[in-house]
C-alpha cells in the first residue's frame, strides 16, 4: 500500500505541526506573562522606593528652649501706609523726595520715588533709613556723634544726615524710615517723622 494514501499518517502528521503551533503559542503566553508580571513588579518597586528612602531620612531636629528669640517687624501694609504718609507730607509742601522703609534687619520693605525726585535721592533715603533703625535714633541725633566717634561713618549702608526716622514698638526699633530730595536734611526728617506718626493714629 502507499503510504502516502494511509488516512492515519495524514492524521499523525497533520497533529504533529497543531501540536507544535499549540506549544509555540502556550510558551509564548508564559513568557509574555512573566514579563508582564516583572513589568508589574517593577512598577510597584519604583513606586516603594522613594517611601523608602523618606523612611530613612532622618528626623527634623527641634531647637531647644532657650535657644531662639522672638522679633517684632512691621508688616508690609504698615510699611507702605509709612510711606505714602511721608510722600504726601513731602508733596504738601512741595518738595520732589525718595522715601524707603526698611525692617528691623534693614532690609527694604518699601520704596518710593517721587516725581522729579534726584537720582541720588534713591540710594539716600534706604541709607538714612538703614541707619536710623541700626541706633534707634533720628539721623540728625547721630550726625553729633560723628564728633567724638567720626569712624561711624564708615560702617557700610550707613549715612549720617538728617533724613532718618525710627519706628519703635514698645520703646524697641521695629523700622526705620528714610527721606531724601529736599533742599535740607531737616525738611527730609520732618518728612520722614510725618510717615512714622502715620502708625500712631
């Protein structure tokens, strides 16, 4: 008989490669599986990671009793309302000036610049500003002291001329206020005390 016309060496060969697709695809799935699996996995790892660095950091250290202290500043509102109290003062008399307040620790809280105002009169105003808190005195006190003590003048951000107001909460320096521009040093501190009466009311 031929072989080739035995219906079951037809079947035999026929459930060979069906088989073999059958196993193909099974491997495939496990793999593809695994994969996913691993991918999965992965995910979850990269997700735990940084908790688990966060856990590991050490804790925030808390400061002692003792060991901090509490200031007192003026807040931004009450600074421009300072301000704008010695530019209008200055503008009532018409008189073009700079005006700056500045914090406890000098820096600029607020600054002003008149129309018609000096160039000069910018950097002027934050100096005598700077100084008046720095003494807790007008500026015009402190030019007095240049006499027995005349290297004041060369401390950095300081000048010593009249134009400098301080701003005082219970008796402590909390702002300085500064005015610059006018024909005297004594018009630029009347300008300056009119921004810190301005705080008073």
């Amino acid at each position: 008989m031929n072989p080739t016309s035995n219906p079951s060496s037809h079947r035999s060969s026929d459930a060979r490669p069906a088989a073999s697709r059958r196993g193909r695809i099974l491997a495939g799935t496990a793999a593809a599986v695994a994969l996913l699996g691993a991918g999965t996995f992965g995910a979850v790892s990269a997700a735990a990671a940084p908790a688990a660095a966060q856990a590991d950091a050490p804790a925030a250290t808390s400061v002692g009793k003792g060991l901090t202290r509490t200031t007192t500043h003026l807040t931004l509102a009450a600074a421009t309302q300072a301000a704008q109290a010695a530019l209008d003062a200055a503008k009532k008399a018409d008189r073009q000036v700079s005006v700056a307040v500045v914090d406890r620790n000098g820096s600029v809280l607020v600054q002003l610049r008149g129309d018609g105002a000096g160039p000069q009169s910018y950097e002027s105003a934050v100096r005598k500003a700077y100084t008046a808190v720095s003494w807790n005195a007008p500026t015009s006190e402190l030019v007095g002291r240049l006499g027995q003590a005349p290297t004041l003048k060369d401390i950095p951000g300081t000048l010593f001329l009249a134009g400098g107001a301080p701003v005082r909460a219970e008796g402590a320096p909390v702002a300085g206020i500064g005015v610059a521009g006018a024909p005297s040093g004594a018009l630029d501190e009347q300008f300056a005390e009119a921004g810190a009466r301005a705080l008073g009311k």
